[in-house]
C-alpha cells in the first residue's frame, strides 16, 4: 500500500491527528491537505531546503496556493549540527575567508573550537545539536503565499530563520562557524 492508501484508510476512522510519514507524490499532498481542511491535524515530513521552499515543492505536487494557504499552520525546517566536544574545547578565532562568507556575526560572540580528544575521537567534535526555523502561518503569510512563489518571496515573510539559530549557536560556541558553513543554507544575500 502507498502512503496515500494509508492515508485514505486513516481517514476514515476519523482521527484528531493524523501522521503522514512524508509527502512525495501528488495523492499523498492532496489527501494531507483535504484533512488538514476539514480540522484534522496532519502531521508530515517533506524533503526541501528550508521552511519557505516547501511551499513551492507543495506545489510541484499538485497543490494549489490557495488549498496550502487555508490548511497550512506552520512549517517547521530543522537540520542537525556538530557539537563542539566540551572536554577538548578551546576558545577560537575563526578564520578570515570563512567570516567574510557568513553575514550578522555577533561582535561580541564566544567561539569554540574542539582541538581533539579522546572522547571526540579527535575530531573536535561530540554529539549533535538541532538548529531550526518556523513558519507560522498568519493572516499576512497566508496572503503572500496566494500570490505564488518566487526568489524573493520569502524575503518579505519574517520568522526566525535557520541560519540565524545556527549563527546564535555557533556564537555560543555550542557548534562552529565551518560547522554552519557546511551545514546550513546561507541567506541570499550571502550567496
């Protein structure tokens, strides 16, 4: 059976919630939204860069904006960062070339850097930390998304995005810049 049979069968028992492991074809899109539309819960997973590209990829599958714009509640992007080993770490002053690549450093920021250990293996790294972004859908975002996607609508949307958490953590000395660099999406206009 396909997500979307699944899909199908669930929705007849009449859940609250329902959790559609990923959305990857156009049945399973128009099915998620449907129930999201007549008040069920519809959590899901679908694979794009960050939280404002997954309106567009919604509708490559087949939606229309205005079926995303009434269903949608929010939009959650999430990657995974090294953490820097707190047995090994020491205070770093990262290299030229990588600040000039990465905009609204904090001035006042604390980095780190794992030399390496034992417990990192010597990688200077140990475990993971998450960093995200959320879209919430408001009065304001639901209209600029009926209007279609383009490059810069996201620029026009504000929410705390993916970068700027990576950023803050880096600053911490919670992960590295080359971390983030290697990671996270870098905003357009560092691009």
């Amino acid at each position: 059976m396909s997500y979307s049979d699944y899909a199908r069968a669930f929705m007849r028992q009449n859940p609250d919630v329902l959790m559609i492991g990923e959305v990857r074809d156009e049945a399973t899109t128009q099915i998620a939204l449907r129930a999201a539309q007549m008040g069920h819960v519809v959590l899901t997973t679908l694979h794009t860069r960050d939280a404002p590209s997954a309106i567009a990829r919604l509708i490559t599958l087949g939606a229309e904006t205005s079926l995303i714009a009434s269903a949608m509640l929010g939009i959650l992007s999430q990657r995974l960062l090294r953490r820097v080993c707190t047995h090994c770490a020491e205070p770093d002053r990262p290299d030229p070339k990588v600040m000039a690549r990465l905009p609204n450093i904090p001035k006042d920021a604390g980095f780190l850097r794992g030399r390496g250990c034992a417990h990192c293996l010597k990688s200077g790294y140990r475990g993971q930390v998450g960093v995200f972004e959320l879209m919430h859908f408001d009065d304001d975002l639901r209209t600029k998304s009926l209007g279609g996607v383009d490059v810069k609508w996201a620029d026009d949307v504000t929410f705390d995005r993916l970068y700027d958490d990576a950023i803050a953590k880096a600053a911490r000395g919670v992960t590295s810049l080359e971390e983030v660099l290697r990671v996270v999406p870098l905003p357009r206009e560092a691009s």
